[in-house]
C-alpha cells in the first residue's frame, strides 16, 4: 500500500532531528519543572544553534505529569503552562524547525495507564486538552506524538488505548498528523503488533538502541549486566569481544555479548533489522520515523560510538526513515561546551550524522 499522501508529504519535516531532553521531561534535579528552569536549560540561541547544525526538526518531550498535578480541580490544565508550551513552539517554528510534541512521562504513570481505565481516561483527557490548546499551530510542522516509551506489557491494551487516543485529539485538531507507536519501549518487534486507527494522518515510529550491550554500556538505568559492558567497541569484532569475555563472569552480560557477536552487528546488520518495519509501513501505508537512536557516551570509546552513530543514521535514512537523535545536551549529546560554558557542536557528532553544512566558520571547528 501507497504511503498516506499527506502524511508522506509531512514525513518530509521529519528527515533529521534531535530530542530536546531534560527541558520539559526528565527534570531530575532542583528547582524541577518551574519557569526558571524552562527559561535557563534551553534558550533561543540553542534554537538557532540546531538549525545551523542542519537538523530540520526536534523532538519536544513533556511530561505530563507536574501539568496535571497543576490541574484545577475540575481537571482544567493550567492556563500558564499550555502558554508557555505555546510559546517554545512558536519560537521553534520562526527558527524554520518542525517539532514533534511528545508526551513524555516517567515510569509509574505508563504503569498507571497498563493497569488502570480511570488513568487512560484522564490522559485521554490530557490529550484532548493540550490538543485544543495546539490546535492553531501550523498542522505542516507540527506534530502529536501520543506517547513516549510505553509500557503496558500488553499489545492489544495498548492497541485500544492509542486509538482512543488519536480519536479524540482528531476531534479536536483535525488537521494535524499524529504519531504512533508500539509497546514495550516502542521496540521495532512491538511496532508490528500495532493496529493503527482508519485515519489518513498518520506516521509511524520505532526506537533503535540495539544492541543495549553497546548503546547502554555503563548506564546506570539501564540492566546490572550493562555494567559489565563498558569498553565495548563497535562494529563487532569477535577477537575484541572474545578478548573481553575473558574478563566477564557475570551469566547475563555474557549471553548479550555473545549475541552482540551472533549478530554481527554492523551496517548490513542495521539494514536488515530494519526490513520488518519497512515492510509494515508498506503494509499499512504509512511513513515511518525512529525518533530516539543514540549511544550513551560516557564509557562508549568514541570511535566506536561515531561509527554507530554514522551507519544507524545512514541506514535509517537509506530506507526512507526519517530519525531524530538522542539527545541534544544530556548524556548522548551532539552539542558540549566551550571553555567558557557556552553550547558548541561536537562536530565529529554532527558530521558522523551526514550533517553540518550549515555552521558558521567560527564553531565548526569546534569539539569535545
């Protein structure tokens, strides 16, 4: 089947992005999700700063949490909040960026939503609200992503509750495209278990951070086992891996760096994990996006974290995927800063993404 005509047209927004982290999600450190913290961590001059990198779009993550904990007690969103959403928008748009807006809550409420009928109808709810509120934005750039990461642990419940959802953001902003997404981290295995809903706006989206043994060595959120994969290089090499295993008792961490070899993972491995998604899309007519892809950087070697970063975005776009990176200034970042604290591109980063034409001569040469 043929993509969706207006969605394919809108996909073409999405070709290459980066999620804005730790900015309205993630808020894991004082004052917390408060105007002082929105107005300090991303400014308009990092607005300018990804569209100079090359990036045609970003990803704005919000949890939606601290909006409702600031409900009224009749279930109105605070005014103050949606405005200011607004605003970044706006500000984004006149920068000549698309955006996804992604809702984007932690662990327990996604836990919520896999067990309770009474969250999925509040955040349906939500949903309608902030949908109402975003109506007027430019339906060409921008975009309803219905939820991050979820993890209901059950297809056909996940199924009933992002169709519900889509029907009642459609009710109330008819012209926009949304974005869907399967279970379980929205892993590309889920995605294929996804019914999408009889509307002709549509995208579709996966995440790609596998193998976690590489993209999440060291990470403390992620298994124990990813403790004991620090070091590991990309693409795999037996002789590496087997010289690494020599010093890897722990039962887990073996079996994933055994895999890692099994696979073989490397650009051609890359193509063909991806052939059940685009086989899918095709099947459904719709577009596909993976708009989280990235390699923590803090104990990945660095050759090894460009080279992933350079086939995964190569072989995504190679197959008609448009992708947006994780993530702009955290712990996977393409920017760093200079001595003097100001955000400047890792240019290595930006290059291994096929990007970069656009820098001014006086950061280019910029790097880590």
């Amino acid at each position: 089947m043929s993509p969706l005509p207006l969605a394919a047209a809108r996909a073409d927004r999405l070709r290459r992005g980066i999620n804005l982290s730790h900015w309205y999600s993630q808020i894991y450190w004082e004052p917390g999700y408060v105007p002082a913290h929105f107005d300090s961590y991303i400014r308009t001059a990092d607005f300018a700063l990804i569209r100079d990198m090359g990036f045609d779009h970003v990803r704005f993550p919000i949890n939606c949490v601290p909006i409702l904990a600031a409900a009224t007690p009749d279930g109105k969103l605070p005014a103050d909040y949606l405005a200011r959403i607004q605003t970044q928008l706006r500000d984004l748009h006149d920068h000549g960026l698309a955006v996804i807006v992604d809702i984007h809550p932690e662990d327990p409420y996604k836990k919520d939503l896999a067990h309770s009928d009474t969250a999925v109808a509040t955040f349906v709810d939500f949903w309608v609200q902030l949908a109402t509120a975003l109506a007027d934005m430019d339906p060409e750039s921008t975009f309803f992503e219905i939820l991050n990461e979820p993890c209901i642990h059950n297809a056909a419940r996940w199924n009933r509750i992002q169709n519900q959802t889509a029907a009642a953001i459609r009710r109330v902003a008819p012209r926009h495209t949304l974005i869907l997404s399967g279970d379980q981290w929205s892993n590309i295995n889920e995605l294929l278990k996804v019914t999408p809903p009889d509307d002709r706006n549509l995208i579709a989206n996966f995440h790609l951070y596998d193998p976690t043994a590489f993209t999440h060595q060291g990470a403390s959120w992620s298994p124990p086992w990813a403790m004991l994969t620090k070091g590991l290089t990309y693409p795999a090499d037996p002789k590496f891996v087997a010289d690494f295993l020599s010093n890897v008792t722990d039962a887990d961490a073996r079996k994933q760096l055994a895999e890692y070899i099994e696979v073989n993972w490397n650009a051609d491995a890359y193509h063909r994990f991806l052939q059940p998604a685009v086989a899918w899309g095709r099947e459904h007519g719709l577009s596909l996006t993976c708009n989280e892809f990235g390699v923590y950087k803090k104990f990945s070697p660095r050759a090894s974290r460009l080279a992933w970063i350079r086939d995964v975005s190569a072989t995504l776009s190679a197959n008609g995927i448009g992708w947006t990176m994780w993530d702009y200034a955290g712990d996977f970042a393409v920017v760093t800063k200079d001595e003097t604290g100001v955000r400047v591109p890792d240019s290595e980063v930006v290059a291994a993404l096929g990007l970069g034409e656009r820098l001014t001569a006086d950061t280019a040469h910029l790097r880590p």
